[in-house]
C-alpha cells in the first residue's frame, strides 16, 4: 500500500522568509500524481501546487513550488516570501494515477508565520 | 457560488443515534467522495461514487452507507453514532475518476461530535 511521510509535525517561517516542507512516500508505480493541500484555520481544504510523476520539470504556482526527487520518492513544498496568510496545516497527497482516483494523505505540517 | 456544499456544518448528538449529512457539487462533476479527519487531522478516504456508482469503500464499518440519488449529490447516513465516530467529515468531487489528473474540490466539511 502506498504510504505518504511528513517528518515535520510543525514548522515555523517569520514573515518574507522562505520555508520547506518535507513529504516522503512510498510506491512502486511508475506514473502517479502528487499534490500539496492547503487547509488553514477555516478547515477548507486548498490545493496548492499538483506534479506528474511522468515530468521531470519541478512544478511552480507563484510564491510555491516543489523539488520533486523521483529516485528518492520525495516532494519537498516550497514557500518563498512567506506571509501571514501562508499560516494552515499542509499536507502531502498521493494519487496512484489508475483508474480510482484517491487522494492518500501525510499526517500533515503546521506551518505557523511570525511577523 | 459554493462549488461543494455540506450541509449541517456542525453537528453534535448522542451515543446510538441516526444521522445524515448531505453533499452537493454544482461543478458538473462525475465523481464524488466522503474523506474523514480525525482528531489528529488525520485525513483518510471512505467512498467514492463515479455516475452514482460506488467505486471506493474503504474497509468502513457497514454502519455508514453512502446514498448517490444523482451525480450531483452524495449523502452519508451513519447509523448507530459511537464516540469514535467523532471527526470532520470532508465531500469532494472530481471531474472523473481518472487518477489525478483533475484536482479534487473539497468541501467546507461537517464537524460531528457524538456525545
């Protein structure tokens, strides 16, 4: 079964600083998808940045992006320029890419900014 | 306009009861899911449903049963509420079940506490 590490239970950033978020996991596929969620105090869940195995090309989205180290099964997040709104839980996903779409989730980062 | 909606958005009962909580997508959306979090924001999938038939249960006691009456909507029926039961209970659709090759659109999730 694949399984999905966060070794940082929490992390903090002061504000404009960057910040890295550690994700492992664990597959034996070849093609699959991987993502990084968002869920600040409000509870909703926020997608933040998705990379396909098959690109080798680090994906972006503004002030996040992702190290992507396929040999080493790892998907670092990080932020740049951190601020006051970055602060929420983030967690780690993966997605096989068969034909049942499920997100397997990490336990998660807390990320808190200070000012 | 709310892309996935749930409604209650808090609930709180007893030991042994009945309940239910809705989900509705207006995304045009085939596929629907039911993720739980637990108290350590622990986040794992229970169902998905694909045109209103079930792809994905997840090893969830028989107790909760997933209704699909039509693509947009997926409701969960929980019978016979236990203490453990308590968690935040999260609807997301997708465009299909295709494996994440479309972002899954949660919504603003029910918080449930059985007393």
């Amino acid at each position: 079964a694949q399984t999905v590490t966060q070794s940082q239970p929490e992390m903090s950033v002061q504000e404009a600083e960057t910040v890295t978020l550690s994700c492992t996991y664990d597959t034996s596929e070849s093609d699959y998808y991987l993502f990084w969620y968002k869920q600040p105090p409000s509870r909703q869940m926020i997608l933040v940045i998705r990379q396909e195995a098959y690109k080798q090309q680090n994906a972006t989205e503004n002030r996040f992006s992702v190290n992507f180290q396929k040999a080493a099964k790892s998907f670092s997040l990080k932020i740049s320029d951190s601020q006051l709104g970055d602060a929420a839980m983030y967690f780690c996903a993966y997605d096989s890419g068969g034909s049942n779409y499920k997100l397997t989730f990490g336990k998660g980062t807390l990320l808190t900014v200070n000012p | 306009d709310t892309a996935v909606s749930q409604t209650p958005k808090y609930l709180v009962t007893q030991m042994g009861n009945d309940k239910s909580i809705k989900c509705e997508q207006n995304l045009g959306h085939d596929t629907m899911y039911w993720y739980k979090q637990d108290s350590k924001k622990f986040l794992k999938i229970m169902f998905s449903y694909n045109n209103k038939e079930l792809i994905i249960n997840e090893t969830v006691p028989n107790r909760f049963s997933p209704k699909s009456p039509d693509k947009a909507h997926l409701n969960l029926h929980i019978n016979s509420l236990e203490l453990g039961d308590s968690a935040v209970y999260f609807c997301a659709s997708s465009q299909d079940i295709s494996g994440g090759r479309y972002e899954q659109f949660f919504g603003p999730g029910t918080r449930l506490t059985v007393l």
